[in-house]
C-alpha cells in the first residue's frame, strides 16, 4: 500500500467545499482582462494528476465578455468577465471629413481674406471738428488752485462759461451760495502751461479738487478767456489699473490659455478700431463690413484661443450659420419696423456729420457684432461638450450624442439668454426710469424708436443663440460620430465599455 505524506488541509473555498487532494483535476477559467472568473472541477477516479488543457477565456478586444472551458482528466469550467485593454482617447476625426470641413472653411476664410483687402480704409477719413460732444479738440490740464467765492460776485446764476465742464447747472437757478473758483493749467498741446478759470457751482453733480487730473475742451473760435473749460476728469490711471486687474486674473485662471485669448482679445479690438469703424466712416455698407469684420475676428479669436482642429473648425460652422440667421431676421425686423437708427444725439451727431452712412444698416451691424461675442460661447461649449460625451462613450452614436449633449445646451440657453436682456436692460435703464416717471404704458413704451430698437436688438440676438445650440451640436454630433469604428466585442453585445483598469480580475463574491 502506497504510503503518501501528510499534508495539512488547505484553507476552504468560499462555497465551503474542500479544495482539491492530489489526483484530483481542476478546471480553471481564466480572464486576461480585469474581471471576475471562477472555476470548478470534479475528480473522476485517483490517478495521477495530468496538466488542465488550455483553459483561457481570452478577452483581447478589452470592451466585451469573454467565456471559456477548461476539461482536464476531470471537468472544468470557467468564464471570464472583464474589460482587459485600455484604447486611450478617442481617435482623431478621419482625414475625408477633414477634408469636407476644410472645404467649407477655406473659401470662406479666403472670402473674408479678400473683403478685407477690398474694403481696408487707411484710416478715418479727416474732418473738421464741430465743436459738438465728443466731436472737438481736448487737451490734458491740472486743477492748480480752488478758491471758494460768492457765487453772486461771479455772476454764476447762469452757469459757467464753456461749461459742460464740471457737470452743469440750470440758466434759471439762483446766484445765492457758495462757489469755486478753479484754477487750471494746460498740460498738453501748443498752449501748454496756459491756465484758465473755471467756475464750479455748489450744486454740480461734479466738483472739482485741488491737484485733479481734468481733459480740458478747446474751442480756437471763442474768446481768447472762453477757449478752454473742463469737460471731464481724466479716468486714465483707475482705467489702466482695472484692465490690468482683468488681465492678470484671465492669466493666473487660464494660464497660456487666458494669455491667447488677451492676445485675441487685442486683435478683435485692432479689427474694430483700424477695419470696422474707418471702413463705416469712408461710406462702405455697414452690414458688409460688419459682416466681414465679425468673421475675422471669429476665425482669429477661435483658432488662436481654441487651436487649429476640427472641434475648433466645427464651432467656427456654427457660429458662422448663426450669425447668418441674425444677419437675415435683423435686416427683415430694423426694415420692417421701419427703423432708422437715429435715435439719439450721438446717432443724430454721426448723421450730420456723415450724412451717406446708412444708419438702419449701421444698426443692423452693432446687432451682428454684439451677438458675435456671446455665439463664441455658446458654440464651443456645446462642440466641447459633444467631443467629451464621445470620448466617454466612444460606441455612442450621433443621436444619443445629441440627446445628450441638448440637456447642456438647455441650461445653457436659459442662462444665456437671461444674461443677453438684463444686459440690454442695464445699458437702457436711464431710459426705461424716464418713462416709469411718466407713468407710460407698456405697449406706449415697446412702440417708441428708442425702445424698439432694443427689443429688436435683443430677440434678434436671442433668436440667434437659441438656434445655435441645436445647429451646433448636431454638427458636432456627425462630425465626431462619422467614421468611427465602434469596437466590436462591446458592439456585439450591446454593453458600454468602462473605463480599463490594470490589474488583476477580482473573484466575485456570491
């Protein structure tokens, strides 16, 4: 009889079976993805161990199931359940719809390339200056000296000379009180170092101290002692400070992000000061150029902040057709309404002085232009978030990319469009408390020009955002999905991959 060893039992299985003896045969199914497996196995007779046959359950395509059988003298089984392999980040869209993309892109950028030649001004066309707002020469000057006087002994009842100055005061007041007499030296410009008097009275909303930095006007028609007055105070310095603020907050948050988009930010204001607004003052059509502008600005603005790839190219797409749409609803709204753009003194001051710009066109391209800057938002954030949905999901296709995406976009529009009116109604507030004091009815005051204009502007623009959200993730949506092989363990079983892990599979508890 044959003597074995003595061999202390091994610990018991989890379902309280002893582990296999000597002679016994255990089927294995393994799992080289992480998951879970098990196996068992039964002896048949006690004979000398023989090796399993190959019992692997190999999962090599890392999103599906895998499954396999062991058979040894005994039986085994085993399955294998588990997500091996990781694929990294999505692939790049295929070269054909870059292709497609660039050649929708290219000959609008060689449009938009062409009209900017075509229309380039040189410059602001010269002028004589009437003297009137904002229309006249200003120089840089210092309050030297303030003197407080009667402001009967100065004959003050009618207000200051030259004086928009220091904020105002009605011909009709009374002389009684006190006022201040100012001092004020010339700083810049052929009188420099020139003083004049300016006469503040005790009730301006303005007054003026002692060492204030002011802009003084200078009218060369008036009397030698009326030519300068105090048209302002210079915001120079708290001006520079806060744009600084800004600036270092976009870059510490954004980092080279943020300074790309200083960087566009300056070449978006370089297009308007030296393309938009001298290509309107030399008489081309202020829809076109503002047509042309925007764009450019949005090609530089988004490539430069955003990077030169097709997500970039595909909220380009959708800002371009959504400021299409408003181009069209604005020109059929401003003419339909039938207005004219001249509403207020500045409008009224352009129209004198440049009696061939169109104004109701010049209205149309602020609408273009205001838009422009909340689309930009709007349009990368849903082309971003259809881009991060598929690298999550990459088996999901255009539609679920869409379903899911629009949910965003929703929250999105209701924001946006909240935020587009109370900004509209900030910058009209004066007006709309001039008609509360009048006790105007509603219709009475959406009916009056001033007004009308800021409806239009604003359901123009809204309509074009609200629009932009779908139009852009359904293009973000087929663009991303198209030409893009699912993998096909996970296909073929209808089951979402989850993200690999390393390691080992883990035993599934029972």
């Amino acid at each position: 009889m044959d003597q074995h060893p003595y061999q202390p039992p091994g610990p018991r299985r989890h379902d309280g079976s002893e582990p296999p003896s000597q002679g016994q045969n255990q089927g294995q199914g393994q799992n080289q993805g992480q998951g879970h497996r098990h196996g068992h196995g039964h002896a048949q007779a006690p004979a000398p161990a023989q090796p399993p046959v190959s019992a692997l359950a190999h999962d090599h395509g890392g999103h599906g199931h895998g499954t396999g059988h062991g058979h040894g003298s005994g039986h085994g089984h085993g399955s294998g359940h588990g997500h091996g392999h990781s694929h990294g980040p999505a692939a790049p869209v295929s070269r054909h719809l870059r292709k497609v993309i660039a050649a929708i892109l290219v000959p609008f950028t060689a449009a938009v390339v062409a009209g900017l030649v075509v229309l380039w001004p040189g410059g602001a066309p010269s002028h004589k200056h009437s003297g009137v707002g904002f229309d006249r020469q200003t120089q840089q000057a210092t309050v030297t000296r303030l003197v407080e006087v009667s402001c009967a002994s100065v004959n003050a009842g009618g207000g200051a000379p030259g004086g928009d100055a220091a904020g105002g005061a009605s011909a009709g007041q009374p002389s009684g009180g006190t006022c201040k007499r100012a001092t004020v030296r010339v700083d810049t410009g052929k009188d420099k170092g020139r003083t004049f008097t300016e006469i503040v009275q005790p009730d301006q909303p303005r007054q003026l101290h002692q060492g204030e930095q002011v802009v003084a006007a200078y009218e060369p028609t008036a009397p030698k002692d009326l030519q300068y007055s105090v048209a302002d105070v210079n915001r120079k310095f708290p001006m520079a400070l806060l744009a600084g603020i800004f600036a270092l907050a976009v870059v510490v948050v954004g980092r080279l992000r943020g300074v790309m988009a200083l960087v566009a930010l300056a070449v978006s204001f370089l297009v308007l000061n030296q393309f938009i607004l001298p290509a309107i003052l030399q008489g081309s059509n202020p829809l076109l150029v503002a047509v042309i502008g925007s764009s450019a600005i949005m090609l530089i603005a988004l490539y430069m902040c955003h990077g030169l790839s097709a997500r970039t190219s595909v909220a380009v797409l959708g800002t371009l057709i959504s400021l299409t749409l408003i181009g069209l609803l604005g020109s059929v709204f401003i003419g339909w309404a039938a207005l004219t753009g001249n509403t207020d003194d500045s409008t009224g001051l352009i129209h004198g002085l440049y009696p061939k710009i169109d104004m109701s066109g010049l209205l149309l391209a602020g609408v273009i232009i205001g838009s422009l800057g909340v689309l930009d938002d709007v349009t990368v954030t849903q082309t971003s978030a259809v881009w991060e949905l598929h690298e999550a999901n990459p088996t999901m296709g255009p539609r679920g990319l869409y379903r899911a995406a629009i949910r965003i976009g929703r929250d999105h529009i209701a924001s946006v469009v909240n935020t587009l009116v109370l900004a509209y109604a900030g910058a009209a507030l004066p007006l709309l408390l001039l008609f509360s004091i009048a006790q105007s009815s509603v219709g009475t005051v959406a009916n009056s020009e001033l007004v009308a204009e800021e409806i239009v502007r604003t359901l123009v623009g809204s309509i074009g955002l609200v629009a932009s959200v779908p139009v852009t993730t359904a293009l973000a949506a087929l663009v991303v999905a198209a030409d893009r092989s699912a993998p096909g363990a996970g296909a073929s079983t209808g089951t979402q991959p989850l993200p690999a892990r390393g390691g080992r599979g883990r035993r599934r508890k029972r």
